[in-house]
C-alpha cells in the first residue's frame, strides 16, 4: 500500500514514521509512506498557501491551486483521496478495515481556517476523527495512517488485528499477566485453568460484557448471532441463586 500524506508540516511526522509497527512496515515494504510538502505546489515566490477568504471572516484559508497541482502530480487510477475535517464522517475500525483494503491513499492536512471548498470536488471522501477542532490534520492523519497500516496482511499477527476491540464491533475481553497475585489483587482462576474451551467461553462473555459496562451504545450497531443474543439475555437477566 502507498499513503501519500500531504501537509505543510512534514516534520510533524518524523518520529511517527520511525518507531514501532509503522517503522516495521516500511522496512518490510508493505507501506511506502510518503510526505509531500504542499509548499512546493505554491504559486507565491515566498512559498505562501494561504489567502483571506472571499466575503470576509476571520483567519485565513488555505489556498485551492496548490492542493489542485499536488493532488495531479501525485494521483494514480487507484488513488482514494481523503481530506481531514471535523466535517467528516467519523472514523472507526470498520473504516479503517475498509481503507487497508485500498492501494493508494492520499491523505490531505488542513490548516487555519481550513480549505477552499473547490479542494471537496477533488476528493472521494472526507473523514474526522472526532467531533472536535484540532489545529490541523497531520494528528488525524497519523491516527488514520496506524489504524490502517496495522490491517496490511503481515504486519502484525492476524489473530491478534482479529481479536482487538471493535473489530468485530465489541469492546476486546480483559487481560493479565504474571505475577498470579499481587497485594491482593488475583487472575481470574479460569484463565489458570488451562481448559482452553472454558478460556474461550470467558473471553466471549467478558468481552460482551465489557462492552455492555463502557460503551453500551456500541450494540445497536452489531448484527447479533445467535450465540451473542443468548449471552446478551443471561447477563441481562441473571439467574437467582
């Protein structure tokens, strides 16, 4: 996969593309990431990309012909082109399992008061991170770039993309690590066991239940199977003992 991120502050992401999965990623050619410095597109001698807007308002725009001359120079047949914008529909696992699956993505950072509207007839789709207003897009654009390369088949282990929360739309089961106790504080006895249908059966329901505990709003939104809506019945309506 190739993400061309185009921004005015490259260096923003020198740290982000040098660590960790993404920095695996790249060595193991299985993203080509590439920053394009809009100011190389400007039409002003002192490399200026922003303007005041038609009609009046306070701050400044960012201008349409040097987004217009990048995205020409970098777009291919393939190309998803994406603008950051708390406009945007809101980005979540399932859209970032949606964008792993594309070859080119090229991801475009605002700035001031935002983008000539002109830049929204060059674009397949706008995208937010959230309903609030970060002063550009290069954060989102590292949110959307992790979420997604982490998806790219190889780069990490397929089991563990699978079992992350909301992959599959609910939250990911509670989990420990060694020592067994400390200071009173204990590992479920089931995951001691050693009874790998029992830990299976755990996981499922502590994974529903975890969802059902922090982000109830989250099932409205998940096609039932008939495994979870018996789950979703038993903790709903608990046995009395």
């Amino acid at each position: 996969m190739i993400i061309d991120i185009v921004t005015i502050f490259p260096e923003f992401f020198n740290d982000f593309l040098d660590n960790s999965i993404i920095k695996k990623a790249i060595i193991c050619n299985q993203v080509d990431i590439r920053l394009n410095q809009l100011r190389d597109y400007s039409h002003n001698k002192h490399k200026k990309i922003d303007d005041t807007p038609y009609g009046g308002g306070v701050g400044m725009l960012m201008a349409f012909p040097p987004f217009y001359d990048c995205i020409e120079k970098i777009k291919t047949p393939e190309s998803k082109i994406i603008m950051l914008s708390p406009q945007g529909k809101l980005f979540n696992q399932k859209k970032a399992i949606e964008l792993s699956k594309e070859k080119h993505l090229i991801l475009l950072c605002g700035h001031y008061e935002g983008i000539d509207a002109r830049v929204e007839e060059l674009i397949d789709e706008e995208i937010s991170i959230g309903d609030y207003v970060l002063t550009g897009g290069e954060i989102p654009a590292m949110i959307i770039t992790d979420a997604v390369t982490r998806l790219i088949p190889d780069v990490i282990h397929a089991d563990s993309a699978e079992e992350d929360s909301l992959q599959n739309g609910w939250l990911k089961f509670p989990q420990f690590t060694k020592p067994e106790k400390y200071k009173g504080y204990h590992v479920p006895e089931v995951l001691r066991s050693g009874n790998h249908q029992l830990i299976d059966q755990y996981r499922f329901e502590e994974s529903i239940k975890q969802t059902m505990r922090k982000r109830p709003d989250l099932i409205d939104k998940i096609e039932l199977t008939e495994k979870e809506e018996k789950v979703l019945q038993k903790l709903n309506n608990p046995i009395k003992k």
